[in-house]
C-alpha cells in the first residue's frame, strides 16, 4: 500500500494512500494541521504545498490551481491532488 508522508516543521507524520481522495483528506484524516481557508475547494492557496517525492503518482493539474497559479512543480494545492499512482509521496508544507 504506498504511503503519503507529511513533512512541516520538524514534525513528520505518515499516512495510507486512499485513491481518489486529496491530500488535504488524508493528511487531515492523519492529523497534519494543513490550512485550508476556502474549505478545500481550490479558491485559496492556504493548502498549497511542495512535492518532493512522487510528483508523477498524483493527478494531472486541474483548472482550479491553474487558476489560482500554481502551475510550476513542485508546488500543488493539496486539496486538489490526489494519488493515482501505487508509489509513495511526500508532501512538504510550506512555512506560514
Ligand atoms: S484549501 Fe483553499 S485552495 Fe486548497
């Protein structure tokens, strides 16, 4: 079953991939305190974070955070990524 890691501060929690849910999901369900302003509908960038492994497991960018401009890797809303790929990701949330 491949794992999503959640790295912020010095803290760093790992969780199950569910497919189809985003990563806002999961790391929430796991415990990771990840901002999410607008509620996880991709109208914000509060959830934005850094891919630093497994970028080519997730989901092909959407209009949603081509509209709010994270269009260059390694940056992804993490409400708007979600795992499709069966290899391990890890998520680096982005200092407030
Ligand atoms: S929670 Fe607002 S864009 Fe992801």
């Amino acid at each position: 079953m491949p794992k999503v890691t959640y790295i912020y501060g010095d803290e760093r929690i790992e969780a199950e991939v569910e497919k189809g849910k985003p990563l806002l999901r999961i790391g929430l369900d796991a415990g990771v305190p990840i901002e999410h302003a607008c509620g996880g509908n991709g109208f914000c960038t509060t959830c934005m974070c850094r891919i630093t492994q497994g970028m080519n497991q997730l989901n092909a960018r959407n209009d949603r955070e081509e509209n709010m401009g994270v269009m260059d890797d390694p940056y992804r809303l993490t409400c708007q990524a979600e795992v499709e790929g069966d290899g391990d990701v890890v998520v680096e949330l982005l200092d407030e």
